[in-house]
C-alpha cells in the first residue's frame, strides 16, 4: 500500500471515530433534554394542582373565618340576637308593670309587689334552661345585686367584687356599665365575661351579649343575655352548610371536615357521603395514605400538628361513567383553622398527570427518532466530505509539506539549544544577583529592627509621661473641685455673717424699746411716790440692763461687720485662685491631649515598622525562594538541551523516511 492511501485510509478512520463519538454526545445530551423536560414537565403539572388545591382550602376557609368573626361582632350579635334579648325583657317587664298596677288598684303594696315581681322573673328560662333575668339596683358608686336566679349568693350584695371587672373590653365594673347604660338610654347592650350554667354546673367564663332595661319605677336594672358560643355554634353550622354547597372543577371538587381527636378524629361533614358525619374514621378502607398504609385523617391531624397545613398523598377508588375505578393515586390539601379545631380539605386525582406524562414522553421519543435519522444523515453526509477534501488535498500535496515540517523542526532544534545555552548563563547570573540581594536585604533587616526597638523604647517613655500626666490632671481637678467647695463655704459663711448683723440690729432696736419702756416705768413709778418706789428700782435697772445690751450688740455688729469684710476679701481670693486653678487645669489637659497624640503616634510608628520589618521578611523569603527556582531552572535548561539534541535524531530519522517515502 502506498504512502499516501496509508495516510488517507488511517484519517478516514480516525475522522469516522472522531464524528461517531460527537454524534453519540450528541444523541446522549438531546435524550438527557428529552428526560429533563418529562421531569420538569411533571414537576410544573404537579405544583401547578397543588397551588390551585391550596387556593380552594383557603377560600373555604376564608369563609370559617368570616363566619366566626362576625360571631363575635357586637353589633352582629345585636342585629342577629338582640331582637330575641329585647322580646325576653319586654315579657319580665309586663311582669313588673301588672304588679306596678295592682299598687295603683291598692290589690298589693310595694313590698309585696317587688317581691311578686322577683320571685316571677327568677322563674322564667328560655334556651333549653341556660337563658335567665337577673335584677341589681342603680346604686352609686357601686350597684347592689337584687335578685340573681343562678348565682343567689350574690343577692343583697354591693358587687365590687374584682371578678366582674369584666365589661366592655376594657375591665369596667360590669353593673357599673348597666346603670350607666340605663342612665343614658334607659336600655341598651352591654358585651363582657360571664360564667355559663350547663347540666354539670357554671362553666368558666365566656363571652356575652347582655340587653338591659331601667325601671324607673323603683330604680331597678333588668337584665338577660346571651352566650357567645351559642353564635359561635350557628356560625359553625352555617360555616358547615356553605361548604357542603361548595364546588369546583366543573362540580367534581368539594371540601370536607373532620376534627383534631386522637387517636382517630371524627369526620365533622362530608358533601358526597353525608353517612360519614359525626362518626369516627377508623375504618380499615381508610387505610391507604403516604404509601405505608396509615389512616388517611391520621396523616391530616399529624400534618396540621406539624406545620398547621400541608399535603397528604394516598390511593382511593376514582369515581367513573361506570361506578368506581380501581384505586388511583390521589393528592389532598388539609389546614387546620384553630378556633374551632377543624381540618379543612379537598383533594384530586392525579392519575392524570402520569397520563400525561407518558403522552409527554411519547411526543419526544417520536421527535426524538425523527431528530436522530437527521442527525446520523448530516453527520455521514460531512465525513464523505471531509474525506473526500482530505483525498484531494493529500493527492495534491503530501511530501512537500512534510518536508517543509522537517526543515521547520530542526530550524526549531537550532533556536532550542541556542535558548537553552542563553537561559543557563541568565540564570547563573541571576543566581549571583540574588545571592548579593539577599545579603543586602538580611543587613537591612537588622538595621530595621535596632530602629524597631528604638522606636518601641520612645512609645514606652511617651506612654509613661502620658500615665503621670493623667495622673495630675486626676489631681488637680480634684484641687479644683476642693476649691470650688472652699468658694462655696465662704459664700455660705458671708450669707451667715450678714444674717447674723440682722439679728444684732434687731436686738439693738429691741433694748431701744425696752429703754424707753423702762424710762416710762420710772415716770409712773414717780407719780405714783412711796407705793411705786420699788418698781421704780426695777424699772432703772431694766433701762440700764436695756443699755448695757445695745453697747453689746453695737460692738458685736461692728466685730461680725469686720468679719464679713474679711470674709468678703478672702471669697475674692478664693475666686481669683480657682480661676488660674482652672487655667492650670486647662494648660494640662491641653498638654495631656497632646501627649495622647504623641503616644497614639508612637505606637502607630511601631505598628508600621512592625509591618515594614514583615515586608522586608517576605521579601528576604521571595529572593530565596527565587535562588532556589533559579538553581531549578539551570537543570531544566540542561535538560531542555537533551531534548533538543534528542529531538535532532528524529528530524534526521525523519528525513530517511520521506525519503524511503519519496522514492515508494
């Protein structure tokens, strides 16, 4: 066989290799495309139904919600129940009027009247027997409570008990807001906390709608009320009747509702199998959820336990034009709406999407054929090609080129042994350069570090000049303050002092008095001759007492008025001295703000040195590790020079061949 066809023969079947490899990467991506696609096709259908099964569950229980709120709107339960309040009021009040009339008649007096009226009222009960009238007086501050049926211990007394602080939302006094309603209106709605009585007696308390009504007549309050519950249970059965109407997905959707009960809840309403209501759902068909044959409403109780709502997959018989199937795959939504401890769900069929699915994948698998004919056409159609140019090209010219590649190779084997010569003298060179870098680097290394420690030496001594400075900046403003202390005393002491001449002044003024009154002691004492002779011994002796003590006190104002001048002085001083004290203390804070400066500098000029010293190091470390490659780099240089003269051989192997070649 000749050169040249060896050559094509051998490219046409690394070619046809090279493009069979491409086509089944090829075939192998597209059909890996193909699978994604299935996947994310699945996964869009299946949240897609989720989604819409989690919009229904919250429609339904929007309506839950709508319904208990509105059962605890006041103005509802006015609207919804408050007619039936005024009617039970309006039958006790015709009690009390017939009695107020048989006292008009003179038939009874009004003792036996209120007590006609109370004993008729504690009768009456209405709503299987929990419905009651209660009658407290308008008392003030606090009312009274008259008759109460089903607590009576509370008869006769003043009801300011802490426990009926329970009125309006706000902790009134419950009686307080009726007397205060019926001072208003004469009648009115009062919403508070109030026991329930029940077969097995009074409940704790629960909310409660109360309508009241003055008697004028003999300043009563009556009253009766309703349970907010009781709204609450019409609010759950309406809520329960609405969502057994409820419908989606062209009349086949609809919702369900059981309880929270352990170990197996009750089903509370079912739309398409009523018989189910109120029994348990323990029955073994139910069996069937999460594909481990657990209780379908367990798993709804646990996921509503667990995370409030969430999904629950199982198998059940799927309803037909011909009854029901074989059980199919089926995904439910369930939450749990907490006041009434109710699971709402729904679910749906999804048999469908593995349909799908499978017509999904069967629509690729067919495009996928399709594609891979193409492809396999368009990939031979190009290797005939490529080897028919190939043919061609090599037919024109095979020798000649390699020939050229021949001389190219060892023109490259030249300029390798030459290169490799010039780098083994740059790199022994270089070498010496680094040696001589790194003696030079290790001397700076010291001389930095002697300065390292200088430096560190200054902060030291800058740090504890900045100590003592601190130190007697403490102390001279505690200097100042002492002097501020001492200005004060002084000031206090002047105070004092001028207080003190206003004392003396008034003694002086009182022995002026005192004088003069003695001085008129003596006159009478003259007119009256023998009988006042003693008192007139008295009165001389008080004027020259009187005398005696405004000398003193002169002295004395004049002694405390030197004083105060003194004092006067030494203030001013004290002044003038804590003034340069507080220049001093200013000059010293100055100077210690300064000396922060200069030690936050100096240990700033460390930390830099500190990091230029670590530099240097690196540097030190890089120059030593580039001798090393460098020494690397001269043995692959005299390696490279092997392998060049190695590669030399070849090219002259080479250039046998092509001629063998030539001449074949």
């Amino acid at each position: 066989m000749r050169f040249k066809t060896k050559i094509i023969f051998i490219y046409s079947i690394v070619l046809v290799f090279s493009t069979s490899i491409i086509a089944l990467i090829g075939l192998y991506s597209i059909n890996m495309s193909v699978n994604n696609e299935i996947k994310r096709f699945e996964k869009n259908e299946l949240a897609r139904i989720k989604n819409g099964l989690e919009n229904y569950v919250n429609i339904a229980f929007e309506n839950l919600n709508s319904n208990y709120q509105r059962a605890q709107n006041k103005d509802y339960l006015q609207s919804q129940y408050g007619h039936r309040l005024v009617n039970i009021i309006d039958l006790a009040h015709s009690t009390i009027k017939a009695e107020l009339d048989s006292i008009k008649s003179n038939i009874h007096t009004e003792s036996q009247a209120k007590e006609i009226s109370i004993n008729a009222i504690k009768k009456m009960r209405y709503d299987n027997g929990t419905g009651y009238i209660w009658i407290n007086d308008m008392g003030k501050p606090i009312p009274k409570m008259i008759m109460h049926p089903t607590v009576p211990s509370l008869d006769g007394k003043v009801l300011d008990n802490p426990k009926f602080n329970c009125a309006l939302g706000k902790k009134q006094n419950l009686f307080q807001a009726f007397v205060e309603v019926c001072e208003q209106n004469g009648e009115g709605f009062v919403d508070y906390l109030w026991p329930k009585p029940t077969q097995n007696g009074l409940t704790k308390d629960q909310p409660k709608l109360s309508y009241v009504r003055r008697i004028k007549e003999w300043n009563w309050v009556i009253g009766t009320g309703i349970y907010v519950d009781d709204a609450i249970k019409d609010a759950m059965e309406v809520s329960k009747h609405e969502i057994d109407k409820m419908r989606y997905n062209h009349g086949v959707g609809y919702f369900w509702i059981n309880d929270m009960g352990k170990p197996i809840p009750k089903m509370i309403m079912h739309p398409t199998i009523p018989a189910l209501n109120g029994k348990r759902l323990d029955d073994k068909k139910f069996n069937c959820a999460q594909g481990v044959g657990k209780n379908l409403f367990q798993a709804f109780v646990e996921v509503c336990e667990k995370d409030k709502s969430g999904f629950v997959d199982y198998l059940w018989p799927k309803p037909s034009k011909n009854g029901l199937t074989a059980k199919q795959p089926k995904l439910s939504f369930v939450k749990l709406y907490e006041p009434w401890q109710w699971v709402v769900g729904t679910g749906v069929y999804i048999d469908d999407i593995k349909n799908d699915v499978q017509q999904k994948r069967k629509d690729l698998t067919k495009q996928l054929k399709k594609l891979s004919t193409l492809y396999f056409i368009i990939v031979a159609s190009i290797v005939l090609v490529a080897i028919l140019f190939v043919s061609i090209m090599i037919s024109q010219s095979v020798v000649k080129p390699i020939n050229l590649i021949i001389n190219q190779l060892q023109h490259i084997c030249k300029r390798i042994v030459d290169a490799s010569g010039n780098i083994r003298s740059h790199n022994i060179d270089l070498n010496q350069d680094s040696e001589a870098h790194i003696s030079k680097i290790e001397k700076s290394i010291g001389t930095i570090e002697e300065m390292h420690q200088k430096t560190e030496q200054s902060a030291k001594f800058a740090n504890d000049a900045n100590l003592r400075m601190h130190e007697t900046e403490k102390v001279i403003k505690d200097s100042n303050d002492s002097m501020d202390e001492l200005t004060s005393s002084m000031q206090k002491i002047s105070a004092t002092s001028e207080e003190t001449q206003k004392i003396i002044k008034t003694i002086d003024e009182i022995a002026f008095q005192t004088n003069l009154l003695a001085l008129n002691a003596a006159v009478e004492a003259a007119r009256a001759g023998e009988a006042g002779a003693g008192f007139a011994v008295v009165a001389d002796e008080v004027r020259s007492l009187a005398m005696r003590a405004a000398e003193a006190a002169r002295n004395t104002g004049n002694l405390i008025e030197g004083s105060v001048n003194e004092i006067n002085n030494g203030s001013e001083i004290v002044v003038r001295t804590n003034e340069k004290f507080s220049i001093v203390a200013e000059s010293i804070t100055n100077t210690v703000g300064l000396i922060d400066k200069i030690t936050g500098s100096s240990k700033e000029q460390t930390h830099d040195i500190n990091q230029f010293l670590d530099n240097i190091r690196e540097i030190s470390n890089d120059v030593q590790n580039n001798k090393n490659r460098i020494g690397q780099s001269i043995s692959l240089s005299e390696d490279l020079t092997d392998l060049a003269d190695e590669l030399s051989g070849v090219v002259i192997e080479m250039v046998s061949f092509t001629k063998k070649a030539s001449d074949s």
